[in-house]
C-alpha cells in the first residue's frame, strides 16, 4: 500500500514546520458539494487543470488522474475510471456540522492487481499539497485477492463481501459535533469509531474532512458515480408513487416527489419494460401484462442524485358480462347478454331457470355462448315453456344473475 499511516508518523515531528506553508489543511467549509461526472468530456483526464472540477491528482501529480468514461455509469453518461496510476483526490475542508458523504462504486468481475490487491477508499482528515503532513482517518481497501471489504489496520480487521458487477452505495456518516463516523458498504455497516482516532487508533486525527482519495494502487478499472457530500437532513430523497394499476394500453400517470437538495429537480423514469420518462407526472401505457418494477432517479441542480422504486401490475384486458333485458311472450322466455368489458368473452355458460308457481315443461334451459366480443351482446332463449301462476325467472351468465317477476298463462309468459 503505497499510502500507509507510516507517513504520517514520519511526519508528525515536522508537522506544525508546515502550517505556514502554501498547503491544504483543514481551512474552510467545501460543502454542500456532489460531482457526478457528467458535464465533463468523454476521456477527460481529471489530473488538476481549470476544467477538471476541482480534482487534482495525489500531491498535485498530473500522472495520478482519473478519466472520465462512458464506458459503465450509474447516471448517464459518464463516470471516472480510476485505474493503474490513478490517484485521485478532491479538496473539502469542513470541520463542523453532520454530514454524509455517498459514493456509487462498480468494480468489475475479473479486477485484479494492487500492491496488496485491490483499489482503495481514502477520507483524509490532514491533507498537505505535497502530502507530506496527510492524516488518514478512513482507509478502506477493496481486497480482489480474498474477495472483501477491509477497513484497513482496525482490530480484528473487520470486512464484508466485495460485490462485483453493480453499482454499489458507499456512504459514510460523519459527526463532527460528537466526533464519529460510520462506514456503511451496500447498507451494512463496516466500521464506526471516532473521527479523530485515525486509522491507527491513535487519536492524533482532526475534526476535518480535508480530502477524498481514490488509490488504485496499481489494480485494474473500478468506477465511481454519483458522489456526494451534503448535511445531514438536506440530502437529496424522492419517491416514486405507487404502486400502480392498470390494464394493458391503458395510460397510467406516474406521481413522483423530492425532497432536500437543491431545487430546481429533473426527473428520469425507467418503467421497467424497455421504456423511459421525464418529468414529475409523464404517463405511460404498457403493451403487456405483468408487474413491472418501476424506478425514478431525480437529480438537482447541483448534480446530486437520489433513487425510488415502486411496482406497476398490469392486467390483460377482462370481459365483463352482464344481463340484459329478459322479455317473455309466446312459448319462451328470452335474455339479452352483453359484453360491456374489453375483451372478448369465450365459453360464456348462460341459464334461464323458473322459480314457483306450476311450471310443466321448461323449467331450466342451459346453454353456452362461443364468442361474445367486446362490447358486444347476444340473445339466448329458453326451451318450449308450459305451466301456471306466478313464478320468478332468473337468468345467469358467467358470474352475472339477474331476476325478473312473471306470470305463465298456460303457453304466454308474461313480464
């Protein structure tokens, strides 16, 4: 590891001969900030010139640059590829306040390489021009030789699973008010401590966040997006709505929010079958049935991003079926069946019974409907009926009844 804490003991006689010197302690607030790479060009090197955003290279060195890519992103289109000599770093300077630092990383299957195997994550609470008075106070490293996490000279060194081939949240929880960090990787918690303990423990740290550092230490491309460093409590959140309901073509409109960050937002939608959207409220119609899983990225003005999900189940269209007028008259008793749904109904069973009165011939017609289209009707009729008085004639088709009073007459029924 080319940065261990060593340097800065080597250091600490010397430290306070540099304080008056041009460097970069630990002077002003930096934040609000976020960077997420994407109003840079396609293979800019980040290595410290006017248009790099403020990212310069490990002791101002030119050589250690990142490189702005389109080649994987978390946020279209780009993100920096840090990789063999890339050492890259980004000046803060807060020292007061709670705060959380976020960072997207990817790290592909097959990455390899490093010094001791893998690429790191540095947070410095010193950090000095010429990196002779740096102080470390997070050191993460991202072992490819035995696939985990490490916060690097903790005891017990404690880990978790290296995740490859997604994107991955780092965030860091800072309070500078009662001096404690918390390191989380892809939501679990890796390491909490006090700030100023320093990655040795020694208490010697500042209540500052001077740097961020990503080492590759010689290893192989790792990519980072999305990175940012905001208050606690006015960091960037949304929502997606839902969850939504619909049929297939139909036009669902979609609600979403934000909160926090720094206004104005835009809003970008995956619907979850292939097709996108913009906009706090766009529509969107699907062309098949299934459940969706539906996400909205919003993004503010200062290029910080947040992220919601949410489900979309769409149905197939239905037919629904329903009784119409039922009619009498000589010898039968006929219905009308309609199909006010949006689908065609096939196999449609229908019944027309007669409940009471003396009813000899005709008391209960079955039958089956092949095809009713939608919005279509059909007629059905009962058999021959023959009885006397009074009786109630129900007709059912599919889960549809409907009843209606009538009189038979020996031959005529009357409704």
């Amino acid at each position: 590891m080319k940065k261990s804490y060593k340097r800065t003991i080597l250091a600490i006689g010397v430290l306070f001969l540099f304080l008056g010197a041009s460097a970069t302690l630990c002077v002003s607030a930096k934040g609000p900030w976020s960077d997420n790479f994407d109003s840079y060009i396609n293979g800019q090197l980040l290595d410290g010139t006017g248009d790099d955003g403020g990212w310069i290279g490990w002791a101002n060195n030119p050589a250690a640059y990142g490189t702005v890519t389109n080649a994987n992103f978390r946020s279209s289109p780009h993100s920096v590829d840090i990789k063999i000599t890339s050492d890259l770093v980004h000046l803060y300077g807060e020292t007061s306040g709670e705060w959380i630092f976020t960072a997207w990383q990817y790290i592909p299957v097959g990455q390899s390489g490093g010094t001791y195997g893998g690429t790191y994550f540095i947070m410095n609470d010193v950090y000095t021009t010429g990196g002779s008075d740096t102080h470390w106070a997070v050191q993460i490293q991202f072992d490819n030789i035995n696939n985990v996490v490490e916060s690097e000279f903790d005891t017990g060194n404690p880990t978790l699973p290296l995740i490859y081939g997604q994107w991955v949240e780092i965030r860091v929880e800072i309070d500078f008010i009662t001096d404690w960090f918390k390191f989380y990787y892809n939501d679990q918690l890796l390491i909490q401590k006090a700030w100023t303990a320093g990655v040795n423990n020694l208490d010697d740290g500042t209540l500052c966040l001077a740097a961020l550092d990503l080492f590759a230490d010689s290893s192989t491309t790792v990519y980072y997006d999305d990175l940012s460093f905001l208050p606690v409590g006015d960091e960037l959140s949304c929502g997606a709505g839902g969850p939504y309901f619909g049929e297939v073509d139909e036009e669902i409109q979609f609600t979403g929010s934000a909160f926090g960050g720094t206004a104005p937002y835009t809003y970008a939608w995956d619907f979850g079958d292939g097709n996108t959207g913009t906009g706090e409220t766009p529509t969107h119609a699907y062309t098949e049935a299934g459940v969706f899983n539906v996400t909205l990225t919003v993004t503010d003005s200062l290029a910080a991003t947040a992220s919601a999900e949410t489900t979309a189940t769409i149905t197939a269209p239905q037919p629904v079926i329903e009784i119409g007028e039922i009619t009498g008259g000589l010898f039968k008793v006929k219905a009308i069946i309609k199909n006010t749904g949006d689908a065609a109904a096939t196999d449609v069973a229908w019944s027309v019974k007669l409940a009471g009165g003396i009813i000899l011939l005709g008391k209960e017609t079955t039958g089956t409907i092949p095809t009713i289209a939608a919005g279509g009707e059909e007629t059905v009729s009962s058999t021959f009926i023959l009885g006397f008085g009074k009786t109630t004639i129900t007709v059912t088709a599919d889960t549809a009844t409907k009843d209606a009073a009538a009189t038979v007459l020996l031959f005529f029924i009357k409704i």
